[in-house]
C-alpha cells in the first residue's frame, strides 16, 4: 500500500445559508485549496452528503458537483453511511491512493438543511435508523439517547446536572473556533432550562442544525513532493458495525467503537493523552460513552474527568461546532489537521504528533476512526 497524505483543507463556517444553495457552499470551501495552488490535477472526486435526495431531491450529487465545478471528465463518487459519511468518504479517498488508482482525491461534504424547518429536517435524519422496525414505529436517534442516558443515570447513580459538564466545555472550545456554529458559553442551569427534546435529553444536550461545507485533499507522495503546503499524513484507517440497539445485551456498550479501535490500537499503540482527539457528541451522553470505550475514563467515571481534558474536541464538538450530517466527518479531519499544523486554526494549536478522528451514526450503528500523523 502506498503512504496517503492530506494535501490541503478547507471549510467553511457552519450555520444558516438561507440565501445559498449547496453548490455555492462547496464553492466557497473550494475556493481556498484553489488559492493556495495545492494540487495540479485532480483524479477522482468523492462527495459525502446524508439528505440530499430527500431535502435537496437531488440524486447523483457527485457528478452535479463535478460538472458545476467544472472538474469534468475525473471521475465522481457519492458516499453515504448515515452520520459518518465524511469519514467514509474519506475511507475511500484513502483506498483510491493507497491501491495506486489515484494520486489526488479531492473529498467534498456537503449539508444544506436549512431548505425545510427543523421537525421536516428530524423526519429525514431519522431514516439513519432501520424504516421499517424504527422509524416507521417514531422512533428517532434523540429518544435512543434519552434512552441511554436514562440508563447511564440510574446505573451508575449520577444525578442530571453533573451530566452538564460536557455541553459547558463544548461551548468554551467553540468560542475559539472560528468556523463553529453556537459561538456562546452556557452553564448549568441554561443546559437543564433549555427545551426537553426527550427526557431527559434538552435542547442544549444536543447538536444544533446548519449547513456547511468542508473539503480535504488527499495525495500520494508524487503530491506531496509537488507541494507547498504542510502536509500530514493519513496513518490508518478503519471501521466497524454493530446490532441495533434493540437486539443489544447493554446499550451502555457502543461495541462497533470498541472493534474499530481495538484493530486501530494493536497496529499504532497510541498514546491517547498525547493525542488530539476528534470524537462524535452528537449528544452529550454520548460523548461520555465514547470517553470509557476508549479507555480514557473507567465506566461510569466520565463526566468526572471531562473539566481534565485539554486534547479532546478543542474544536466544539458536533455538539457546538455543529454537525452538517454529511459533511461533519470532513470538517473533523479538517480541524484536526489544521489544530496540528505550525499555524493552527484560529486561536486553536495543539503540540502534538497525531489525531485521533471518530465518526458514527446513531448510537454507534457504525464507527469510523481516522488516525492522522505530521510528517516528520
């Protein structure tokens, strides 16, 4: 397998393009690897996007984008794994090179979501789930949530506000991220008044809605050579499913993680306090979920540790960056790079060697993990 590096990135903010359409987000984020004279020629596009057939009815995004770009003839692909698609889309990208198909793959996310109100754009996002045994029955990913935070609270005898302490941090992050969504700090009591989206999930336990784009250019090392830019490189990358909740023998357990990490960790031996850390809180239970599969807290002992932690979601999280569905796993893999490299991304650096990037749909239907590397 040949080394897979990231060439370039970009994003743009999230939030609410009322007077864009999907095509000009892309073109924006697009708009800066083209300033910076990353990359000559480009082999292969490959677009992540979760609603477009539904919200934006439109099918074949990929080669839509590539003719509007104006990157015809390269070859186009459209990438969908539910919430972890940027990072699937990614996974291909990386395959593309590595097998020596390509040199250069331009991956692009993409979310518009604000075409339709808010309970039309829940409607759709619940079809990550299985239609005919859930979402047909209203079930949808904030009440699985609920669900085990219900469970998370009663096993291990921890009362509501102590589970505040992740969307509090998450907001403090975001203030310094310039390209994040819900730029504001919140506390206790903001957290626990806010609107009840399922008991005992609130408003502010959760990611909020917008649109955004990100993309990342992947090369092999006949790119790199050709580039000025500061390059990282793609150090592995893996991913894994799971039973649906409803067939789990502990839904405190989100095992697709644990196998994907578990493959990931025997070939690297990371140090994950060394590491940046990139991981998906969709809703705040989850994070602390994610925090024990990992091994960084003991079970039950997360929200503990949370106010520790200086390497993990510097960025603001899905839960205060946002989590353009499609697009989020891209824009993850964006952060980190830049957080990595010698000019940071806004007031954002941190000094280490690798990052760590997990994406998943649901409650860990699937699970993606990406390890990224600077280049030594």
């Amino acid at each position: 397998m040949r080394n897979v590096y990231i060439v370039s990135a970009s994003m743009i903010k999230v939030d609410r393009y009322f007077n864009k359409s999907y095509k000009e987000l892309v073109l924006d984020a697009l708009t800066k690897i083209l300033d910076e004279g990353s990359v000559e020629h480009i082999d292969y596009t490959v677009v992540s996007t979760l609603l477009s057939d539904s919200i934006l009815h439109q099918l074949d995004l990929s080669t839509v984008l590539t003719q509007y770009l104006g990157l015809n003839p390269i070859p186009s692909f459209r990438v969908e794994t539910g919430e972890s698609s940027g990072l699937a889309a990614i996974e291909l990208g990386f395959s593309l090179i590595a097998s020596g198909k390509a040199d250069s793959v331009l991956v692009v996310g993409v979310e518009k979501l604000t075409e339709y109100p808010t309970n039309i754009i829940n409607e759709n996002y619940s079809r990550i789930l299985d239609y005919e045994i859930e979402t047909i029955r209203n079930i949808s990913p904030p009440d699985y949530a609920a669900l085990i935070m219900k469970e998370y609270m009663k096993r291990y005898k921890i009362k509501r506000e102590e589970l505040t302490i992740w969307p509090i941090k998450m907001h403090d992050n975001a203030l310094r991220n310039p390209h994040a969504q819900l730029r504001f700090r919140v506390d206790v009591d903001k957290v626990l008044n806010s609107i009840t989206i399922a008991e005992p999930i609130k408003l502010l336990d959760t990611f909020p809605i917008g649109d955004g784009s990100a993309i990342i250019l992947l090369g092999s090392e006949r790119v790199l050579r050709r580039s000025n830019s500061e390059c990282m490189k793609v150090t592995y990358i893996t991913s894994s499913t799971s039973q649906p909740i409803y067939l789990r023998d502990d839904i405190l357990e989100f095992t697709a993680l644990r196998k994907a990490f578990k493959t990931l960790y025997e070939g690297s031996r990371l140090d994950l306090e060394e590491t940046l850390l990139e991981i998906h809180d969709s809703y705040s239970i989850y994070a602390y979920l994610i925090l024990e599969e990992l091994g960084i807290a003991p079970r039950g002992k997360a929200p503990n540790i949370v106010d520790e932690l200086g390497n993990v979601n510097l960025s603001g999280g899905l839960k205060a960056r946002g989590h353009p569905f499609g697009a989020t796993g891209i824009y993850q893999v964006a952060e980190a790079y830049s957080i990595l490299s010698d000019k940071g991304l806004g007031e954002l650096k941190y000094n280490g060697r690798y990052g760590l990037i997990h994406s998943m749909s649901g409650p860990d239907y699937n699970s993606r993990l990406c390890l990224i590397e600077k280049v030594m």
